[in-house]
C-alpha cells in the first residue's frame, strides 16, 4: 500500500502559477497527475518515472513542470500560465511497476483543488 497526501491547490487568478504537491509513504517508480471535474472523465495530466523520463498531456506542455524529490517521497507539479479552465481536482498517483504508462496507477490520493479566476 502507498499512502498520497497532495498539497498545494488553492485559488488563483489566470496567467498565476499554483505549485502542488504529493507526499508518498513510500518510493513508488512511477509517479503522476491526473485531474477530474465532476461529471466529466479523468483527465491525464503529465507522468514521470524514477529515471526522471516525463509524458505530458497535450493540453499542459510548456506550462505544466512535473518533477520528483526520490529522498523526500514527493512528487511535485509546478503549473503556470493558468487557465480558467485548469481549474478543477487535481489527484496524485502512483505505482511501483515500470515502465510508466497512463493507464497503470494503483495508488490515488483524495485530490486537491485548484481554482483559477479569469
């Protein structure tokens, strides 16, 4: 079992820049974001393996940093240029197996918000 704990979401206005993180009880290779609103599908936002090899969703490249702390168990997002419609959950995730793909998490954290103010 891996526990996640995000942090860091909260409310900004559009072009800001929101940093969010992901404490982890444990190492875990493959680490990553994903975002959900309410009625609408999960949404893949960026992943990122213990060799640092990173994929990002199309709507995120150049705005979105997705980065790792191996000695701290955390993971970290840096989001820039906000958009309104950025603003929804956001949900940690994780999984010990290799290599990384979108679909293999097995671990998620509860999510946290992120609201971005035109």
């Amino acid at each position: 079992q891996v526990q996640l704990v995000e942090s860091g979401g909260g409310s900004v206005q559009a072009g800001g820049s929101v940093r969010l993180s992901c404490a982890a009880s444990r190492w875990t290779y493959c680490m990553g974001w994903f975002r959900r609103t309410p009625g609408k599908e999960r949404e893949r936002v960026a992943t990122i393996g213990n060799n640092g090899n990173t994929n990002y969703a199309n709507f995120v490249k150049g705005r979105f940093t997705i980065s790792r702390d191996n000695a701290k168990n955390t993971l970290y997002l840096q989001m820039n240029s906000l958009k309104p419609e950025d603003t929804t959950m956001y949900y940690c995730a994780a999984d010990p197996r290799s290599p990384c793909t979108w679909s293999m998490f097995q671990y998620w954290g509860q999510g946290t918000q992120v609201t971005v103010s035109s």
